[in-house]
C-alpha cells in the first residue's frame, strides 16, 4: 500500500517535470498529460482500495484482482467489478448469470428517453411500468414478475441501473463500494424472483391466487387460460378466481368455467345492483349457451326491460348470440324504444333469430334516421325477409345513385346500399325465386332489360319488353 502510494507521487512528479518542457517537445508535452491523468486516476481510487477490500470480506468473495471479486450468494454466482465512470466518478458493477433460469427473450431495463412509457408489457402494475421496462412474451413476463419480484426490481431500480439481456441480469450502481453487501442483496432477490419464469404454469397461478394488485391477477388469469388450458394449474387457478374480491374476475372465472355453476356466478354478477352497469352489461355478454335454457330466457328477459341502457343492449345481443326464440316479442317491443344502440343491437339480435315475425319491426328500423340503425336492419331482413321487404330494400338501395354493382358500392364505402342490394340476393335465394349465380335483382325496374320481383302478383318473374315508340 505505502509503495503504491509513493508510485503515485513519484508519477505527478514526473508528469511536472515533462510539463516544464512542453515548449521544447510536444510529444513530450503528450506522454507528460497521458502520465498525470493516469496518477490522477489512481489516486481517485486510491482511498477506496480499503472499502473494496472490506467488501470482498463482508461478502466472502474471492478477490480476482483488478477490482474484481466474485463468489456465491444464496446460491447465486455473483460476478462484481469496479467501474471508471469518468473523471474522480466510480461505480460498480453486479451481474448474474441465469441461463437456463430466465428465458433469453426476457427483458428488463431501467425506464428512459430511449424507452417511451408505451413500450413494453403492461402487467397492470403501475409503479413498476413507470419505473421499468420489460419486454417479451406476455405469458412469461408475468410469470417471471411475481409480487416479490416486482418489489425487488423497484428496490434494485432505486439503487442503480438494473438490465436483463440474454438471460444476464446486471446492476450498475455509482458510488463506492461501501453498499456493495445491500446491492448485491437487491439484485439475488431480483434474481429468486425473475426465476419462477422457469415453471410459467405455476407461477402464473400462484399470481392469481396471492398478487395484490386486480390487474395482474386478471391478467395473469387469461395468460394462463390463453397459453395453459389443460394443465391441473389453470383449473386451481379458475377456482380460486370464484372467491376472487374483484368482480371482474370473478366473471371471468365464470365464463371460462361455464355450465350451470358459471352462468349462477354471471347471473350473480348481472343482478347485483351494486356493480356498474357496463361491469353488469360485460356479464351478460359472457353467459355461456351450456347451460339451463329456462335460467337463461328469465334472466335475459328481466333485464330486456331495464331502465340501464348498456345493460339492456347487452341483454339485446343475448338473445340474438344464445338463440332465445321466446323473447322475439319483448325484442319487437325494445325495437321502438328511443335507444339508438339499443334499436341497433335488436335488428341484430332479430336476424340471428331467424324468425319471420321480426320482419314488421325491421322493416320499421329500415326508415329509421340514423344509417347505422338502417344497415343492421337491412342486413336482419336478409335473414329472414320475405317478398313484402323487397320494396323497401329497394328503396335504400336506390339511395339516389341507381343501379351501380355491388363491388363498386362496397369499394366506394356505401354501406347501406351495399347491405340493401345483398338482403334482396339472399330473400330471393332463400324464397327460391332463383339460383345464386343466375339471377340479380334491379332495384330499378324501368332498365330496358332488368329483372325485378313483383310483389304485387304473388313474386313471378318479370322481364320489360321495348318500349313502345
């Protein structure tokens, strides 16, 4: 120690000595500045010779040399190196090597300009999506970032600059190396947590059942029921997400498990009053067809007649989506509620029923002012329109342009003509009056040539023959 020192002395000295020539020899004037920025540098690390020493003793790292330990801790093999930051600046740096332990599409960085708060997944975790990066497969990074480790990523991004790249997990951290025993703490906790990716299964259920935070437990739910469906730990996991306090997950338990015991927890969910009317609208909408046809057309018709708007769209579309042919009368009646989404959702609902009787409310719907409302009825009575639509389709598929092809309507965006002109093809399929392929129908009758559909005369055929001079 006493001889490094003198040979730092004895290096400023020299360099003064080759300064005081610097009129006489430019070179030497470079070899005098290269020597005392070097002993400059090695008296700045000089006084932290004793702390790095009292590290390599407090960890029980072997000293490698060249401010270099490394060695074991809690059965993580821990590499640790001094690093010249600049200029009187040190730091240090942490890395562990895990592979086989951590995926190497996994990755982790500290939150900067080059990584915009956008980028990245999002696990629902605020606090770690402002602080950190973290990139990958979805289903793995939420295994691999637990509760424990989410809080061991944020202690270790406090301290430094944390990185997983290739399966390397790195910390760098300025300063001295009087906190190398606490960073080297930070970063093995980091390491235990970030290892659970090596069981996703596993450790995904064991998020949905323990994580504190709603968000990542529901997304940690469909990480496993999207990646995992068959594995006994899905199934723990939806029966945990039964009991779960939050009610969006509970309805997804329930719609992933279905039957009768699902639809009873959505049921549950749909006539809690407590509970928002979108949350109550999003239950319904999950109700599964497997189960009891009598449960189902009560609950559905009880909340036809709700005074909640999305709550009623959304028991709208159940019917058309579970087939509930004994609610196309409650259906009739909601189509002449003031309800635009709601008028909507029932022309839809009533087309995928399939029953004629819905032909007089969609034909209703097809004057309707608003174009969306129009379309979806234009597109019901395709379903199941008789000869007495025809005219009326004709007329919106008129819309004051005359005759044009169905391609150059859909490739012009004219949405209503488009689906008008489609429901007359389909009526007249479906009714027999002709074979795809072999006959369209001209919402214009007086084209020299065309071929319309007579209403009046019972649905024959008719061609205009020259007209008279």
């Amino acid at each position: 120690m006493v001889l490094e020192a003198l040979a730092i002395l004895f290096s400023l000295a020299i360099g003064g000595l080759l300064l005081v020539g610097f009129f006489l020899s430019p070179v030497a004037a470079v070899f005098a500045l290269r020597g005392v920025y070097r002993a400059l540098v090695r008296l700045a690390r000089y006084p932290s010779r004793r702390v790095w020493e009292d590290a390599v003793l407090s960890l029980g790292f072997l000293d490698a040399g060249d401010r270099v330990m490394a060695g074991r801790l809690r059965g993580q093999e821990v590499r640790i190196e001094e690093l010249w930051l600049g200029f009187f600046k040190r730091g240090n740096r942490l890395s562990v090597d895990c592979d086989g332990v951590i995926p190497p599409d996994f990755e982790l960085a500290r939150r900067s300009l080059l990584t915009g708060p956008s980028w990245g997944v999002d696990l629902g975790d605020i606090e770690l999506h402002r602080a950190a990066y973290v990139g990958g497969p979805e289903s793995v990074v939420l295994a691999a970032l637990s509760w424990s480790a989410r809080q061991a990523v944020l202690e270790a991004c406090r301290a430094g600059t944390l990185k997983v790249h290739l399966s390397t997990v790195s910390l760098e951290c300025p300063g001295s190396a009087h906190c190398l025993p606490d960073m080297a703490e930070w970063l093995v906790r980091a390491v235990e947590g970030l290892s659970a990716a090596k069981t996703p299964a596993r450790a995904l259920a064991a998020s949905v059942e323990s994580d504190p935070l709603d968000a990542v437990r529901l997304r940690c739910l469909e990480a496993l029921v999207r990646e995992y469906p068959d594995r006994p730990d899905c199934a723990r996991a939806c029966e945990a997400a039964f009991g779960d306090r939050s009610p969006l997950i509970r309805m997804k338990a329930a719609a992933i498990v279905g039957g009768d015991r699902g639809f009873a927890a959505l049921a549950k969910l749909v006539d809690d009053p407590g509970l928002p009317a979108p949350l109550r609208a999003m239950a319904m909408d999950a109700l599964p067809r497997a189960s009891t046809p009598v449960s189902r057309e009560e609950l559905v018709a009880r909340h036809l007649r709700s005074d909640e708007g999305p709550l009623r769209v959304a028991a709208a579309r159940a019917v058309g989506r579970l087939k509930l042919a004994g609610l196309l009368e409650p259906l009739r009646r909601l189509a002449t509620v003031e309800d635009p989404a709601c008028q909507e959702a029932t022309a839809k609902a009533m087309g995928a029923l399939g029953d004629p009787g819905a032909e007089p409310a969609l034909l209703g719907l097809l004057s309707h002012s608003r174009r969306e409302i129009r379309i979806a009825a234009a597109v019901a009575l395709g379903l199941v329109g008789t000869r007495a639509a025809i005219a009326p389709l004709g007329d919106a598929a008129a819309g004051g342009h005359g005759a044009r092809p169905l391609s150059t309507l859909v490739r012009d965006g004219d949405a209503l003509e488009a689906a008008a002109r489609k429901a007359m093809r389909r009526i007249q399929g479906r009714l027999g009056g002709a074979s795809a392929g072999q006959l369209s129908v001209v919402p214009d009758a007086q084209v020299a040539g065309g071929l319309s559909l007579s209403v009046a005369v019972g649905g024959e055929l008719s061609m205009p023959g020259p007209q008279k001079a």
